[in-house]
C-alpha cells in the first residue's frame, strides 16, 4: 500500500518534470548551449566501461534496472544528476567521452568526461586498476575541442563555449580513494588535513582556470558530499548505528570550506566568467535529515548490496523491489529518486546554490 502511494508521488513527479520539459522544448532555446561535465561515480555515464583494467564498472545488471537505456556505466538504478540537470536544460543526453561513436553533431549538446573512481589527484583510486583523474578528463575536453573546431568558425566557437555550462564534482574520492586508505596510499602520513586540502584546492583551481582559459565561462562546481553517511562506512563498524562517521565527513567539509572563497575569488578575479557552488553537503544532510517528509523510508542502506547494508552491488544481485523509498541504490551512490530532488534543488534553489542558481546562470 505504501510502496503504491510512494510510486504516484514519484510518478507524478517525473511526469512534472516531463511536462516541464516539454514546455521548454516548444517555448525557448535551451538555456545553454551545452554541457560539459567533469566528476566521479556520482556524474560518471560510463567512462571507465571501455578500460579492461578498471573494476570501477557499473555496466552490468541491476544497474539501470529504471532506465529505458539499461545498464550504461551509471552508478544508479536510472538518471544521475547530470542526466536530469541537462533534461531541465532541455538538452538531449549528454554522450560519454569514452563513446566513440558520438561524433560529429552528437557532442554539439555537450560530452560527459567523468570517471568513477577518479579524483583531484593523479592517484586518487589507482587501486581500481585504472580510472581517468581531472588532469586527464581536462585534456580530453581538448581532444573535444578540436573536433569542434572544424565543425565551428572561431567566432562561433568563442561565442558557443561562453554559452555551456561545465558541471564539476571532485574531491571526494580524493578522501574515500586516498586519503582515508593509509595501507593503500601515502597522502594521511604525509599532509595534516589542512595541508592535505589546500593542495586539493591548488590543483582544483588550477584545473578551473585551465579550462577558464579554453573559452568556458559557466562553472558549476559541486561540493564534496558526505561520504561518512554512504552505506559502505554507516554499515561498517566505523560509525555508531544509524549516524553519520564524523572522521570522514568532517575531513571533506575542511575541503569544502575552501570552495566558498574560491567560487568568491574566482567571480571577482575572471569579470565575464560565472562560477557558482552547489552546497552538496548541506543538501544532502537536509535531505537525510527529512527523509520520511521526501518519502524515504530507508536512508542508511543500500536498495542493490551483497551480505546487507555495506555489500556491493555485484551483478546480477536482486535489488529491493521499493527503490524509491531508498536514499541510496547501492553502497557509494544515490537512487534516481534522490537524484532527482537533489538535481531540482539545484537547479532551482537559491538556499543551495552560492551565489546563483542554475537557474539564475543560465540568464546571465
Ligand atoms: C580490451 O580487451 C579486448 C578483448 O580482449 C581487446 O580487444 C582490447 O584491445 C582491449 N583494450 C585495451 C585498451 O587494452
Ligand atoms: C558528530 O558530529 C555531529 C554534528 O556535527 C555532532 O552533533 C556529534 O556530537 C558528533 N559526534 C561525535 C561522536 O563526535
Ligand atoms: C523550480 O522552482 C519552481 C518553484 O519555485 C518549481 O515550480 C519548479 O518545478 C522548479 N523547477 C524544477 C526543474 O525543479
Ligand atoms: C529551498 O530550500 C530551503 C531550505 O531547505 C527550503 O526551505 C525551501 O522551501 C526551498 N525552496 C523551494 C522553492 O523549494
């Protein structure tokens, strides 16, 4: 009874969206010309499948069990948040880099450069064989625009690059898949946690910039999000029952307190630029915090999970049949649900967007 009340909330909602969409696509232009998009597993649409080495794949059942394209590499059971924030917009899916088949007129909506796993530093999560860090997601974005090069005069292109947004979100590997994995890597003997942020802001900025100095002039950049409430540490022994790990969650908000006054600087320093911070952390704590008022009903556990809360999602693993009442699909990553109130709040709310919203970018 309950599952059935919960799918026509959601059912209403996604037809909102649809109809949102719809009006968009027949009254305006898109509100950006494209979208590029660099990140983690939370944005990644299934860049790292292509890598043999790589076992930070979600290319397999259960994943994309809600999506009509199926399993793609999305760490979800549908849309990520990229892939709703761009149906706001009203583009089309945004193709992975790694697709080689999108070429041509298919990446004039944007191309999606990230990698699950991946981080701000070279190494973060090494350990998974191979995964495609920010450095390198920047340098394929140039790879990108070369080939829009010959489809675009100059002008065209400067103008056409001025109107994209670029979705970024990074750093929190660089603590789940390095920092806090003191066997595996030597970042936690070598940097205080100050030290340790401040030279993840250093390559961040400079990152930024370089992609500042290619043309792009509209940056979203998301927080790191609270990775001491994912399932994988809530259901380990390291945090109480039922409560968040402080450890981890407040060595990335050391990170992200850094973000505020970067966004601030860069808006002042780069006139005709935009940058603007998605309070991640904090959405998604309100989020947890109300979840029953959202229709959650499971905020701690993962809906996909071998051996219960903590497991991983392996394939063909029967996942619960309620995925709407769960915060998160599987040990690391959110439901399409959650995404898809994280992705309006976004996109739309001013309490967590600093200093515009989406929104609000794309009219400027
Ligand atoms: C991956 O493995 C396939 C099948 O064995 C092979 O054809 C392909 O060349 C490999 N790709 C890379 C990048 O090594
Ligand atoms: C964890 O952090 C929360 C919020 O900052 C705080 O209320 C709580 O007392 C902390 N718990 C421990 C064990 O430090
Ligand atoms: C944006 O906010 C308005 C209310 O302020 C809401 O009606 C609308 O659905 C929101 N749009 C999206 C895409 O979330
Ligand atoms: C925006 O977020 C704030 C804080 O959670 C909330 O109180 C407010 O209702 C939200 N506004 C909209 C239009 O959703």
């Amino acid at each position: 009874m309950i599952t059935e009340i919960m799918g026509t909330r959601l059912a209403i909602l996604l037809l909102m969206s649809g109809a949102g969409f719809i009006i968009l696509e027949a009254t305006a232009e898109p509100q950006f010309t494209a979208m590029y998009v660099f990140g983690d597993s939370l944005t990644d649409p299934g860049n790292n499948i292509y890598f043999n080495y790589s076992v930070t794949k979600a290319n397999y059942w259960p994943y994309g069990i809600d999506s009509d394209i199926g399993p793609t590499g999305r760490f979800c059971n549908g849309k990520t948040l990229v892939d709703f924030i761009g149906e706001f917009l009203g583009l089309p899916l945004i193709p992975s880099y790694a697709d080689t088949a999108a070429k041509g007129a298919d990446i004039l909506s944007g191309v999606n450069y990230a990698s699950a796993g991946a981080g701000i530093l070279e190494e973060t999560g090494y350990h998974f064989g191979r995964v495609i860090p920010l450095g390198e997601q920047v340098s394929n974005f140039k790879t990108t625009l070369n080939q829009l090069r010959n489809q675009m005069q100059e002008e065209e292109l400067s103008n056409y690059l001025a109107k994209a947004i670029v979705f970024v979100d990074m750093g929190a590997n660089d603590y789940l898949n390095n920092y806090l994995l003191p066997h595996l890597y030597r970042s936690m003997t070598t940097y205080s946690p100050q030290q340790f942020a401040d030279l993840l802001i250093n390559l961040y900025t400079g990152h930024i910039l370089e992609l500042q100095s290619l043309g792009l002039r509209k940056f979203f950049i998301a927080e790191a999000a609270p990775i001491g409430c994912i399932p994988f540490i809530i259901g380990s022994e390291l945090a109480p029952s039922g409560k968040c790990q402080n450890f981890s969650n407040n060595l990335v908000q050391i990170f992200n307190s850094r973000l505020k006054p970067l966004v601030y600087n860069l808006n002042s320093d780069h006139p005709g630029s935009v940058f603007t911070l998605g309070s991640s952390y904090q959405l998604f704590m309100d989020l947890r915090d109300n979840a029953e008022a959202y229709g959650f009903m499971e905020k701690d556990g993962a809906c996909c999970g071998i051996g219960g809360r903590k497991g991983a999602c392996l394939p063909n693993t029967v996942p619960c049949s309620n995925r709407d009442e769960y915060i998160f699909w599987d040990e690391a990553h959110p439901t399409q649900a959650t995404n898809w109130i994280l992705a309006t709040w976004i996109y739309n709310n001013t309490s967590y967007t600093f200093p515009v919203s989406i929104q609000q970018m794309a009219r400027m």
